[in-house]
C-alpha cells in the first residue's frame, strides 16, 4: 500500500518502509510528539454525553440460548 508520510509529505510503502505510514523514525517520533503535546485533537466526544450513564446498556448484546442437548435426527 502506497501512501504519503502525514509529518513530511514524502511517498512510503507498506511493503518497504518498516516505519509505514511514516517515512521514518523521525517523522513516526514527530508525530509521537505532537500526540503528546495535545497538537493534534479529536474533534468529536468519545462518548456521547446527551445519554445518561445509568440508563444506558453497556453489557453486550444478548445471544439466544440454544439447546446443546437437542438432537438432529
């Protein structure tokens, strides 16, 4: 997979670039960093806040029983 290195802008390959999809070490370190210095910023809540925590079900989703000792004859 071909694609451009998002800190330089340079052409990386997945096939050849162990730093996919940086160019580099650098640019991979660089990114690291704007991560931690809170340059960069997720533009929508995670979590939804309209819905009250305690009325929402956050177990997963119920899958019918089945009898494991119903026979097929």
């Amino acid at each position: 997979m071909k694609r451009h290195c998002p800190i330089c802008c340079k052409s990386t390959d997945s096939e050849t670039d162990a730093d996919f999809p940086f160019c580099s070490e650098r640019c991979r370190t660089l990114d690291l960093g704007n991560w931690a210095s809170e340059k960069y910023k997720i533009s929508e809540p995670v979590i939804d806040e309209s819905i009250d925590e305690g009325a929402a079900d956050t177990s997963a989703p119920r899958i019918p029983h089945r009898d494991t000792n119903e026979h097929n004859g």
